[in-house]
C-alpha cells in the first residue's frame, strides 16, 4: 500500500501538484492543500510557486507566523516574482513588528507589475487597515481599472466608502507591540471606564431614593463616599493591566470613542464627588441630605446638574456615538460596489448590514420631522412620504431579502412615513398614532434583530459586524520555463538584454544561463545594471543554434545581485525566423 501511495504521488509532476493545491484552497480546504504544496515542493524544491502555496495554506490555517519563512523562501527563488511579493508582502502585514517590510513587499509587487490588479488590492487593504481612507480608495479605484470584476477590490472598496474602521479601531498594524498587548490594554480601559460610570450612577440613584423616599440623606451620602473608596481598588488594578502605556494617546487618537468613555467617566467620578462634597458643606444647599421640608430644595440646578451629569452621561455618550456612528460615509455608494459581485458571501453580508445603516438614517430623518411636525406644523409632516425612497430604491437595486427581520423593519418604516403624511395632512389622530407606532414598532424589531445576533453570535445589523474580504492572494502559477526554451539559452550563440533607460530603449549583448527554479542569470553590462534599478523590466531574447529558425523571448523582472541580473519571467514568447523553411 505504501509503495502504490508512492508511485501515485510520483506520477504526478510538481505544477500537477501545485494546481491541486490551488482548487483546494479555493474550496476551503487548506490543510489538504498544504500536502499537496508540500509533495510539489518535496519533488522539485526550486519551484517558488510550491513555497507560496505552502505559506497560503498555513495563512489560511491561523498558522500566520509559521507562513512568513515559505514566503521568504519563494522570493530568494524567484526575487523578480511579483505573485511571491505579494504573498510575502500578505503574510508580514499579520504578524507584529513587521509591518514596514509588508508595505515594502506591496511597492515591489506594485512596480515588478503595475498592471495586475492584486497588488493594487493589497495596497488598498493596508490603508484600509489603518483606517486611511483616501489612499485605499484610490487603490481600489486603480485596481478595478486593471480588473473590473475583481470581488475583493469591490467589496473593500464599498468598506471605504463607508468609512469603515478595522474593529477594533484603537489598534495601528503599524504598531511593533503584539496586538494581544494593545487588546488587553483596551479592554482595562474599557473595563474602568464602564465599571465607573455604572458604580457612581447607582450609587447617585440610590442616595436620591434614600433622601426623598426615606429621609435617609446622611446614611446615603456614607454610602456614597464608600463607593469612591471602592473605586481605588477597581483604578489600580485595570491600571496594572495596562502593560503599554506609552501607546494609550495614540490608542485614544485612533479610536476617539474610548477616548470619549474614559473622559465621561472620568467627569462622573469627579461630578459624584463634587455632588457629595458639597453637600456636606453647611454653607450649600444640602438638597439630599437634611429632610426638606418640601421638595424645592431637591431640585436645585447645581444638585440637578451634577446628578444629571452622572446619571445621564452614560446614555447621552451611547446616543451621541449611535447618531455619529449611523451617519458616517456613503452607505448608497457602497451598496452599490456590494451588489456588483453578489456570489461573494462577504459582500452579501456587509450588504445586509449597509441597508439597516440605511434604514436607521431614515428612521432617525422621521422621527425629527415628524416631531418638528407636531411641535410647528403638523402639515410639513406630508414631507415624510418621501423620506424612505432612497431606502426602497437601495433595497431594489441590491435584492436582499435573507433578512425577514430588515424586511419587516423596512415595511414599518413606510408605514409611519404614509400614516404621519396622512395624519399631518388630513388631521386624523388615528394616523398620527399608527405612524408612531409604527416607528416604535421598528425599533422593537431592530432590538429582537440585535438580541437574536447576540445570542447566536451571527453578525448583527451594527458597524462592527462588517468585514474585510479577504480572498487568497499569490497563489497565480509562475511562469513555465520548457526544456525548449532552457535548451536556446544554454546553447545559444548570443544572448541579447532589452531595457529602457533616459535615452529610450537600448540593446546589450550578455551572457545568460537558466536556474532550476526558471530564473535567467545575466551578466550585464554597467549601464544595464543602471538601468534596471529605475525600471526593472526587461526582454531577454535568444535563437537556438541546434533548430536555427527558432527563436525565444524571455520578458520579465530583473534585480540586480552582486555582479549578475536575476531575471524572473512574467512572459515567455517563441516563434519562428522567416526563410524558405515555410514555403510550400
């Protein structure tokens, strides 16, 4: 058995192999691919297209640090090779501190073949992931010139129009720290901040109830100074937790809204405290802690600010991030980059999440007209029949209807629009009243949509549940190099180098000879060294001596090492010379 095992996997030849190992990564079965990569590898080891498959597959295992050393590999073969740029410059951009090498990689892909598409995409991911927006889109925009039906340019291109951020956001990849470091600084940050802001909300309730319900305002505020005690404890150990210090203000400046949350919290612990303090002052109104002998003195404005500010600030941060949150990019104009490659599962689900950020926006522009309706006019309300028609026109044009909880949502909203249109309009209350419910009842579907999101963990219809596509990249085969065409350049006469330099194209003759892994080895001249560092690409053109009327082009990228030019083919042309060998 081990031996018929054997010879199976012998009489297949490595490139065999390798297109194996690129259908069953595109059927999502990495570790079987990675055998097949591997039997490629073990068969001929200086095929680079075997060692990027390798790293692909291990990539597409969770295995992010062990695909960076076969990446490497592939372009110590193959250092002209724009498919192993990108597949190395891919595999760097995850793993910690080596971001700047994963953008160097990207260039050199982008320049050994501006007119791909894959490294346009892979410039524009990196800006995507950094939250550059104007630069990824560019990209994107770049590369579907190169590739209009290209999925991922598409789908990341309508992330960008959406101003989308990597969640989440507070983390650079530039970064060289773990982000395992940065994650767990975020969520002590995050933890304190919550932990506080709840603390001194119920405890500012709990001292309101115990003054005006059971006269108990002195017990109340002890209570109170107790809860700032226990925030000491609750400081020091998130604090403890956060192991990198040094990165918080850029953390804070990469994702505003923690910034936004420590510094609420921050005003409610220091409002609570000036809320107990002064009222233990006997020259202040002590609102809260003497029995009044009405209610008057409960409302004052100083006590009712500073107890609004550490009850309401909470909700308010929460209701002011939503509003931001809803109205941030150009959701029409994604919807329509995501309905342009509807078989990809990615762009279906950030389609579906796009069209409830669509409807929130329309649900959010009713209720202020209809509420400026009934507090102005109630007839401007008939303005609201045209509030949901950019809603219905994306819903049409995308053809989303796996979501029988947008749907439903989506009917409610034109309901209230119709019913307060006719309520303003005709003066019927029975309309105002079910366009109202009606916007109350979408509200309830959204929150029963959420919850039944959360409890299965399937992606709900909030910005956090967009994602990135990210497709296989670097797996294109490299270029085959025939015994044929070895057999003209190890026995030809001359060897002819084409490049381009300031004065236009130029013509050397050189010395050539062919690697095992397909890769022309040049001895050039010192302008053709020059000239190939401005441009590196390059035609290298022979004629077989043994069968004299053939001859062979070798086009491709050329990189300078110590005294040679490694040259590695992108195309390989052959044709015959004229003569009288094709008359008839």
């Amino acid at each position: 058995m081990g031996t018929a095992e054997s010879a199976d996997r012998t009489a297949r030849s490595p490139r065999e192999w390798c297109e194996e190992a690129v259908a069953r990564l595109r059927t999502g079965h990495p570790d079987t691919a990675l055998e097949a990569a591997q039997l490629a590898a073990d068969l001929e080891p200086a095929n680079e297209w075997a060692y990027r498959l390798i790293s692909l597959a291990l990539e597409r295992q969770g295995r992010d640090a062990d695909a960076v050393a076969p990446a490497e590999h592939a372009v110590s073969l193959a250092r002209g090779s724009w498919p192993a740029r990108l597949r190395l410059g891919t595999a760097l951009r995850r793993v910690p501190g080596r971001w700047a090498e994963a953008v160097e990689q990207a260039a050199l892909a982008r320049r050994y073949a501006p007119e791909e598409a894959d490294p346009h995409v892979l410039h524009g991911d990196q800006a995507l992931l950094r939250a550059e927006h104007a630069p990824a889109e560019r990209a994107y925009l770049t590369a579907l010139d190169r590739d209009p039906a290209h999925p991922q340019a598409r789908v990341n291109l309508g992330l960008t129009l959406l101003r989308w951020d990597r969640f989440p956001a507070h983390r650079d990849p530039a970064w060289p720290i773990d982000a395992r470091e940065s994650g767990r600084a975020r969520r002590a940050l995050e933890v304190w901040s919550r932990q506080s802001r709840l603390l001194v909300a119920l405890a500012t309730i709990a001292v309101v109830v115990a003054a005006l319900a059971f006269d108990r305002g002195r017990e109340g505020r002890l209570g109170g100074l107790l809860v700032l005690v226990l925030l000491v404890p609750i400081t020091l150990r998130q604090a403890r937790r956060v192991g990198v210090w040094s990165y918080v203000p850029a953390m804070l400046g990469r994702d505003p809204w923690l910034g936004a949350a420590l510094a609420s919290a921050a005003v409610s612990v220091a409002a609570f405290a000036a809320w107990l303090t002064l009222g233990a002052l006997p020259a202040m109104p002590s609102a809260f802690w003497a029995a009044p002998p009405g209610m008057s003195s409960a409302f004052d404005p100083l006590w009712a600010a500073l107890a609004g500010i550490v009850v309401l600030g909470w909700p308010v941060t929460a209701a002011v991030r939503a509003l931001a949150e809803l109205w941030r990019g150009s959701p029409l104009r994604a919807l329509a980059q995501f309905a342009r490659v509807p078989a990809e599962r990615t762009a279906r689900r950030n389609g579906g999440v796009t069209l409830w950020i669509v409807l929130g926006r329309t649900w959010s522009v009713l209720v202020a007209l209809v509420c400026g309706a009934l507090a102005v006019e109630p007839r401007a309300a008939v303005l609201a029949v045209a509030v949901p028609y950019p809603m219905l026109a994306s819903y049409r044009r995308t053809r989303y209807g796996e979501d029988t909880w947008l749907t439903v949502a989506t009917g409610l909203v034109v309901l209230a629009s119709v019913a307060c249109a006719a309520g303003g309009l005709l003066g019927l209350v029975w309309a105002w009243r079910a366009g109202l419910g009606a916007l109350c009842a979408a509200v309830v579907v959204f929150a029963l949509r959420a919850a039944r999101a959360w409890w299965r963990g399937g992606p709900g219809p909030w910005r956090a549940s967009l994602i990135m596509c990210d497709l296989p990249t670097g797996d294109a085969p490299s270029v085959a190099v025939t015994p044929e065409i070895r057999q003209a350049f190890a026995y030809a006469r001359s060897v002819v180098l084409s490049f381009g330099d300031s004065l236009g194209p130029r013509v050397v003759g050189t010395a050539a000879t062919v690697t095992p892994s397909g890769e022309l080895r040049l001895v050039p001249e010192p302008q053709a060294r020059a000239a190939v560092a401005a441009d590196p690409r390059v035609a290298v053109f022979a004629a077989d001596p043994l069968q004299r009327r053939f001859w062979v082009e070798v086009r491709g990228i050329a990189v300078a090492d110590a005294d040679l030019l490694r040259v590695t083919p992108k195309q390989v042309l052959m044709g015959e010379f004229p003569g009288r060998h094709q008359r008839r």
